[in-house]
C-alpha cells in the first residue's frame, strides 16, 4: 500500500483492493471574497513555512470559521465506499456540493480535512474545455490528455482512430480547439475520456450541452464501459431519467452533507421528498443553473393554493401556477416550464411566441394548465430564452403531489390544453 501525502490535513490513499474510492470525513471549506490570506505578512509566513517543509500556520480551519461569515463549508464530514464497476449517480440540489467533491475526487482542488483512498486511474469531464489547451489542435489534445493519464504514444495511437470516429468531429480534428463550438468540446472531451485507459469516469453536467442524439451515445457508452470492461462511472446531472437509466446506485447531497445512499430509486425518492413543496417560493437568492443576469425571478407559487395549505392537487383540477420576474434589460423572450415524474420529462410547454420585457420593470407569468396526472409526486423546472439561447434556467426548483382519491388506477398523462398570460405588474 503507497501512500502519497497532499498536506498535514490529508491525504491520498491508493488502495488494492475491490473498492474504487473510499472517503473518510472528507470536508472542504472555502473563504469568501478573498483568495490570499487578507494581508501579505501572512502570505509570506504561510510562503516561508511551506519553503522549509513545515505546515502552513494558516492552512488549518479553526474555531473561527465556524459559523462565521468568512466562508462556507461546501462539504464537511462525508464518508462513503463505492466498489469497482459501480455505476454512481451524485444528486442533490444546486450547491449541494456535487461539483465540489468531484473536482476534489478528481484531484482538481484538494480537500480540507479528510482522506481519500482511490484505486486506479480517473479521467473525468466536468467543465467545457477542462483539461485541453485551446491553442493545440483536437488531435494535439488526444496526445496530451493521454500523457497525462501515463500513456505512452504508441497506445495513444491504438485508441485515437476510435477516439475520433466517437466523437464525430473528424473535419476539425486538426482544427486548434479554442475554435470549437460547446457542443464539439464535449463530444471530443467525453470521447477522449471515455476511451483513454483509466478505471474511473467522472462526469458532471456538462454532458447536457450536447445533443440528445449524443447525450444517448454517450450514456450508452458509460454503461458499456462499466457492464463490459468494469470501469467505475461516477454521474451528476439534474436530469433524472438520464441518471437513473444509468446509474443503479446513488448519493443524495444536500448542504454538504450525505443525506442517504444505496440504490438510486430509493435515493432518488429521498430526493424528491426533500425539494421544495411549498406553495410559495422566494427565489431572490435561488442560484439558477444558468443566468446570463437579464432575467431575476422572484417567486414561484401556486394560485390554487393559500400559501399555508399542502402542495397537492384534487382529480383533475386545473394547475394555476404563478411566477413574478423582474427585467435588469429589454429583451423579446420566451418561456417554458418541464414537469417531470418517476418516468423522466412528462411535459414541456412553452409560450412558443416571443414577448417583450422592458428593462426595470417587472412582470407575472401565470399558467394555467389541465391536469390529468397519475398520483404521484412531480417537479417543476423552469427557464426564459433568447433567440433560442438559454437566458434563464433552473432545475428541481418545487414539487407538487397529485392525489386521486379511490381512483389510484387512473391511467393518464398531461392533457395538453394550457395557456400563459403576461402581465406586466
């Protein structure tokens, strides 16, 4: 057993053994608004104690941070064991910690507290362009991903005629990168990733900016990799049915912590059951997936509801959904709401026609939608786009539960009757 030391706080263990990552009250603090130690005398003694092999006398998260305003602890006291050739699906609301302990798992930032123990080799996909150089070509990239997985160039040059076909970008393999679209990064990232020999996939959300053509190819391709060659796959992502066709174990996170893990449909439950099923929902300090900061929502809330009642919705009654937004800019948008279910995406209607918002001023958007649900219980996403680009999005934002009293066989779906009305507040 090799061990490899990061810092007096931590280390990385690499084990030999069946287990591919074990943790152990693995934590992450972060300051904010600052990225030094405030002053330079302290720079300097933090400079002087690492120059002569000794522990930083500011590395160490005391009693000062805790609770206080300074920083945060994105994740703290995390412990969990995932076998070789798992498939491991990481959920959790935004801020959940999800990306933290990924780039942490990938050794992109290190630990606070804790330790890791890893068996074998990660690649991971976890933002657009991580891990390229934008001014060497798509092929140049290959190469250097590959050294820095150890490979040598005789094995890159098996891999890379597979590597470029799965990514169907051939045209521009000889193209600098920093050319691509979002799209072609991905496609060439995830297939560098999943083809260049390591044990452990790593990916994050970013498999959500290619097409569904290509999110298809590349979930089929993880399962393989896992079914077929024992690879581990760890996976975020908010869509759920895509999460859940893949992986069959999960980690639910929420503020840091590990609220349950096991199979994925009783995580996945858990999950569901913790969103927010309010029937009024203040979204000024929510943090959307995606802001371009034109659009600021304010609240989400129900109009079939007092704000002290249960989210739950009697036999087909109709949805009368509400949400209030303020323009920081005059743009022509549109909207559109998901519904989801056990199933995946159940239905996505959207205003189809553009329409004006003026900068500085505020607006409700109110739904009105049938319904012809099962029972069950649903969530809600919501966004605004520009010219067909995401301006606004955001994910698992309320849950809602449909209950059909003595009717529990009803086999049925959404009714696709509905219609939006603008009103400028």
């Amino acid at each position: 057993m090799r061990w490899r030391k990061r810092s007096p706080t931590h280390t990385v263990e690499i084990l030999v053994s069946d287990i591919a990552i074990r943790t152990e009250q693995l934590s992450k603090y972060y300051r904010l608004g600052v990225i030094n130690n405030g002053t330079l005398f302290r720079d300097v003694q933090s400079w002087w104690a690492l120059k002569r092999g000794k522990e930083d006398p500011h590395a160490k998260i005391g009693s000062a941070h805790e609770g206080g305003k300074e920083g945060f602890w994105a994740l703290k006291n995390v412990d969990f064991e995932i076998q070789q050739g798992d498939r491991v699906g990481i959920i959790g609301h935004n801020g959940a910690g999800k990306s933290t302990l990924l780039k942490i798992l990938s050794g992109i930032t290190a630990p606070t507290e804790g330790i890791i123990k890893i068996n074998g080799r990660i690649s991971s996909l976890l933002e657009v362009g991580t891990g390229f150089h934008p001014e060497l070509t798509g092929r140049e990239n290959i190469y250097l991903n590959g050294a820095i997985l150890g490979m040598k160039k005789r094995e890159v040059d098996k891999k890379i005629d597979g590597i470029i076909a799965f990514s169907e970008i051939d045209e521009h393999i000889d193209t600098p990168v920093k050319r691509y679209s979002s799209g072609m990064y991905v496609r060439l990232a995830f297939a560098v990733a999943a083809h260049l020999d390591s044990d452990i996939l790593i990916a994050d959300e970013v498999l959500a900016v290619g097409d569904a053509a290509f999110q298809k190819k590349a979930l089929g391709k993880m399962n393989d990799l896992s079914t077929g060659q024992g690879r581990t796959v760890l996976f975020v992502s908010h869509n759920m049915a895509q999460v859940r066709g893949l992986c069959t174990k999960g980690i639910l996170l929420n503020y840091g912590q590990i609220v349950c893990e096991g199979n994925f449909f009783d995580v996945e439950h858990r999950y569901f059951e913790k969103l927010n099923s309010s029937t009024y929902i203040q979204l000024s300090d929510y943090k959307p997936n995606y802001t371009d900061g034109a659009i600021i929502v304010e609240a989400f809330y129900s109009l079939n509801h007092k704000k002290e009642e249960n989210f739950i919705y009697a036999s087909r009654k109709k949805f009368k959904f509400c949400i209030d937004f303020f323009a920081k800019f005059t743009k022509k948008v549109t909207f559109g709401i998901t519904f989801s279910g056990a199933v995946g995406v159940l239905f996505s209607p959207n205003t189809d026609t553009p329409f004006q918002v003026e900068k500085g001023k505020r607006y409700s958007i109110v739904m009105n939608i049938d319904n012809y649900l099962l029972p069950g219980r649903y969530g809600i996403s919501f966004g605004f786009n520009e010219n067909a680009q995401t301006i606004w999005w955001g994910t698992d934002i309320a849950t809602f539960e449909v209950s059909y009293p003595g009717r529990e066989g009803y086999a049925g779906s959404f009714d696709v009757d509905y219609n939006f009305d603008i009103i400028e507040k």
